[in-house]
C-alpha cells in the first residue's frame, strides 16, 4: 500500500517505505507519495525487544511496516504499530 491510500481507521495496514526520522517511539516514513508517522512504543512490548529493533534501524533504511492501525493523533494522521506489528528490514 502506498502511503497516500492510508485512511483514518484502516486496520491491519502494511506499507513500506524509507526511514527518514526517528525517535525512541516514533519513524517517519516517506515514499513516493507522501510521509507519515509510524507510533512502536508499547509498554506491553519488552524495552529489551525495541532496543534491539532501533540497534537495526538507521535513517535511510527501506522498511516494511506490518499490521498497523491508521489513527489521528494531535489531528495527524499516524500508523500505530499493533500487538503483532513489527517493523522489517528490506534488503
């Protein structure tokens, strides 16, 4: 899915894109059609499982982002990463 298709309140999204900012909880993703922000940090994730997953993640990275649910917060629209979701490196 391209990032310009997300709608507010899609469930089980995927998308891929570059990194091109990031934070201990939060990736900008860009591609072709535009950016968004891509919420991980849960507390019912390990801190142990998420430092891992930043030790992989550099800005310029191309990732895969599965099982995400489209919400606004703040009055922007995000993807929040959920339970099962994860962030995958592309080669």
């Amino acid at each position: 899915m391209n990032i310009c298709e997300i709608r507010l309140g899609m469930k089980n999204a995927d998308v891929e894109g570059k990194i091109v900012d990031m934070n201990d909880f939060m990736l900008l993703l860009s591609d072709k059609t535009g950016q968004i922000f891509v919420r991980y940090w849960r507390n019912y994730r390990p801190k142990e499982e998420w430092q891992k997953l930043l030790s992989n993640l550099k800005i310029g990275n191309k990732v895969k982002i599965i099982n995400c649910d489209a919400v606004k917060l703040q009055g922007i629209l995000q993807l929040k990463l959920t339970r099962k979701g994860q962030v995958a490196l592309i080669s």
